[in-house]
C-alpha cells in the first residue's frame, strides 16, 4: 500500500506551491433536447487553485537573463597586418592563423623561401584564406588574375572580402589588394652550400671530393636534444629548424665524411655538409661555430658543431636537412626515429 501523498513547498521564482491539487472531472449525463438517449459526457470544467505569492528569499540563487542572438563563427574575410618577431618562420606564422606557409609568401611581395627572406619588425599581410593576395596594377583585369593564379573567376569575384559583386572591371583600383582563394605561385629557394651539378655530387666545384673516412649506417639519429621543431619540411622550406640555445651542442646524424665545413654566403651562415657513403647526406646551418673541417671523418653522435643564428636568421637554431647526393631534399622526418 501506497503512502498517503504529503503537500510539498516548492520554489518557483519567488512563489511558492502550497500543495498538490488533483483537481477530478466529473461526469455529467446531458439530456438530448430532442428528449432521445443521453448524449457523450461533457467534461466539468476546471479551475487551477489560488497561489499566494510569498516573498524572495534573498539568499537563493538567481539566474539573470542574457538576451543575445547565438551566431555562427563565418571565419576572418580581412587582411591583417603582422610583425615578425624574434624566432618566426614562415612556417610558424602560417600556423598561428591556420594557413599554409606558401600563403605567407605569396600575400607579400619580393618575400621568398630563401633563409633570412624574414626580418624581425617586418610588417606583413596576412591573408584570411589560403591562396595568392593580388595587388592591382594599372591594366589588370579580373580574368588575368584568375588565369595567372589557375582559379574560376567566381571564386576572386564572390569573396567577400573583396567586395566585387556588381563592380566592373573600372572600379579595380591599382594598389588594392584582391584576395586569391586558392591560387598559386611558384615558390622558389636557393639551396645552402655549393651547387650540385647534375651527375657531379660532391665532384661539383667547392666540395671536399677526396677519399671518404666513414660510411654511415643508413639509420639517423636527431642532431640536438632536446627536440623541438620551429618549423617543418615544406615546398619553400626542404629542412626542418630545430630550437636551440645558444651554443648548444650540434651533433652528427650519422657517421660519415664532411665534405664542406664554410661560411655560407646565401644564408645559412656557418654550414656543414657531411656524406654518409651511402648515397644520402646531411645539412647543419646557421652554427655559431663549426668544429670539424672538410675531410674530417665523424661517427654517429659525434659533436660538430656549435648552435646558433649565424646568416640570416631570426633567432637560435639549427637547419637540418637530408639530402640525395645527386638529387633533391628529402623529408627528415621521414628517416628520423
């Protein structure tokens, strides 16, 4: 058996129930006017019970009321303006506005892939989507840009940050900037050290080109510790940059024969190139100091090098690559544990 239901004071927004109603419909039966059978039952009608208002309890807790329309986040149609600071990269840039590093490029003009491109205090525009940033000049056209950057001209005409729609090609005035969604531009960047010449390797004038020390085991091992990657391989960028402090320690990747161990004056500063034997070899730039010469033979982990910021640079670290002996950069990433 079922307790017997208690009365309960509950709080709503400063009234308060004094109970439970059951409030119970009858049924009455309704005489049909023309004196036949009784028709359907009509319910009773109902009526709720009084409340009476109690006071506020000034210790509850109340909600206050915050009337604003909810709206989804349409992402940045602007161009914004950035300083570099000590220690960017293209690469670290693009990451802090969620674009790729070639859309840093390509949105300033005379910047380029090269190490030192970028000077700490530079101002640069930042583009709100990847792609190419236009600035007109006298004789553009619309549909030149779209067929030099390889997009549909609906895509340049219905960004909104552009503000075309309706304009004709008049309104193009040189020296606004004209948002690229999706374009592109060839990136291009000088290797550090002497050119490899075609079938020449490290026959190509400025290379140690005598009898190898060491051959390197196949497998690399990182050249500083501890790891942390500024900025990662990309078309601009065939290395990875590694933090470092001052004078840090730089260690050989693998064993092998330095082949180059100079000034670089496209810089990178101090480099040292070694050859592994095997076909593939490593960069370290921008050292403060090197401590092995061209000839020298190096183990796997043996100290070469000093870290820092020498050439071109926007703050302590090293450039480390891995390369063919006769052909392109590879991803370190890809061959390191």
């Amino acid at each position: 058996m079922r307790p017997p239901l208690r009365a309960m004071a509950i709080p709503v927004a400063g009234l308060t129930l004094g109970g439970v109603a059951l409030l119970l419909a009858g049924r009455a039966s309704v005489a049909s006017p023309s004196g036949g059978q009784a028709g359907a039952a009509t319910p009773a009608r109902a009526t709720l019970p009084r409340f009476e208002a109690s006071p506020i309890d000034e210790g509850t807790v109340r909600r206050a009321a915050h009337l604003r329309t909810e709206r989804p986040d349409r992402g940045r149609t602007g161009i914004v303006r950035y300083a570099v600071q000590l220690g960017d990269s293209a690469w670290s840039i693009a990451e802090k506005f969620g674009l790729r590093p070639e859309t840093i490029l390509w949105g300033n003009e005379g910047l380029s892939a090269e190490a030192g491109s970028l000077q700490i205090g530079t101002e640069l525009k930042i583009a709100p989507v990847d792609g190419v940033l236009h600035t007109v000049r006298e004789g553009d056209t619309l549909e030149g840009m779209a067929a030099t950057y390889n997009v549909p001209l609906e895509a340049i005409l219905e960004f909104p940050g552009n503000s075309l729609l309706g304009h004709r090609e008049i309104d193009l005035v040189p020296g606004k900037d004209i948002v690229v969604p999706g374009g592109a531009k060839p990136v291009a960047w000088v290797e550090p050290g002497p050119r490899v010449l075609a079938g020449q390797g490290r026959r190509s004038p400025g290379f140690y080109s005598g009898p190898l020390v060491y051959v390197g085991t196949g497998f690399f091992q990182w050249p500083v510790s501890p790891i942390r990657i500024t900025q990662s391989y990309w078309a601009g960028h065939p290395a990875i940059d590694l933090d470092t402090s001052f004078r840090q320690p730089v260690f050989a990747s693998d064993s092998g024969t330095v082949i180059y161990s100079k000034w670089d004056s496209t810089g990178y500063g101090n480099l040292i190139i070694v050859d592994h034997g095997n076909g593939l070899w490593t960069y370290y730039a921008h050292n403060e100091a090197n401590l092995v010469r061209a000839g020298d033979g190096v183990l796997q982990g043996q100290q070469i090098a000093e870290s820092g910021s020498t050439g071109n640079s926007t703050g302590d670290h090293l450039d480390f690559r891995i390369r063919l002996a006769e052909g392109g950069f590879l991803n370190p990433l890809d061959y390191l544990p």
